[in-house]
C-alpha cells in the first residue's frame, strides 16, 4: 500500500470547513506502543491530545500542514458494548500514566510493522448523502451522532466516519 500526501497550492491550509480529510487513524496493535509513542512524542515536544472512546484508547496530533493525525489500540471487540445494533462509545479522558506505565521499557522505533490504517474521519457538506453512498458500498452504521455518522464493516467500531 502507498499513502501520498499533497500539498495544497501556495502552501495554503485546507480550511476547517471544507469537505476532505478529518484525520486517517493508524491502529497499533498493542498499549504498549500507543505508550512508547506518547514518549516519543513527548520527548520532541509534539503536542498531542488523548481520548479513551470505550472501543480504543488514542492519542491526536497534527502534521505540519495540519492534517489530522490519530494512532489508536482497539480494546478487545468482546469487551465492546452495543445497543440496538449500534456501538458504544464516548470520549473520555485518556489515562496516560497508566499506559505509560504499561509501556515502560518499550522503545519507540518508528511505525511497527504490523501496524495498518484503522480508520478515516471525513469532513461532508452533506452528511445524508455521503452516508448513502458509503450504505451503498456495503457499509453499515455502527454508531451514530446527530453530526456524526460512524460506519463499518464486519461489526468493527469504524472504518470511516
């Protein structure tokens, strides 16, 4: 797989209204290098914001032309909860110390191997017809909010938003 990033002309910003890339979600596959890259981070002075969503625990950030960044673990899907077919979840604060501490010893050393894109967040004009071409792709909805629309495939938490 081949990920490109292009830069917009003249260096200008997406601004936070148009439609385009929220954030693409890299899923780690374990807390111990969701911890060893809140070091890293940390150590380079890259400002980050954190959310436990009940599903995942993960940490924010942007790059240098802002676009959105999240590196997430996913919790054990057994542990998910789900009520009318919908999935649980909220943003809670992330509990750093815990998964530092978990991660002690752990080294960051770039990207692990095994870890994949998770997930897309989107911004749409039109929230009821993006929905409706990503139903007609084979989507279902997993969670949704009155701004929001959370859609997967095989009973995931998300794979795009």
């Amino acid at each position: 797989h081949e990920v490109v990033l292009k830069q917009l002309d003249n260096g200008r910003f997406a601004s936070k209204t148009e439609a385009g890339l929220f954030h693409i979600a890299f899923l780690l596959s374990d807390v111990k290098q969701l911890g060893a890259l809140i070091k890293h981070l940390s150590d380079e002075k890259i400002p980050i914001a954190g959310g436990d969503h009940l599903v995942s625990e993960a940490i924010y950030f942007n790059d240098l032309e802002g676009n959105g960044i999240e590196v997430y673990t996913d919790r054990p899907s057994e542990l998910w909860q789900w009520q009318n077919e919908l999935v649980v979840m909220d943003t809670l604060q992330l509990e750093v110390t815990r998964i530092l501490t978990e991660a002690k010893g752990a080294k960051w050393e770039g990207m692990p191997a095994d870890s994949k894109i998770g997930h897309l967040h989107l911004k749409t004009h039109d929230l009821s017809a993006s929905s409706e071409f990503y139903l007609q792709l084979g989507f279902q909805v997993a969670s949704a909010l009155p701004q929001a629309l959370f859609l997967s495939d095989q009973k995931y938490h998300h794979h795009i938003a």
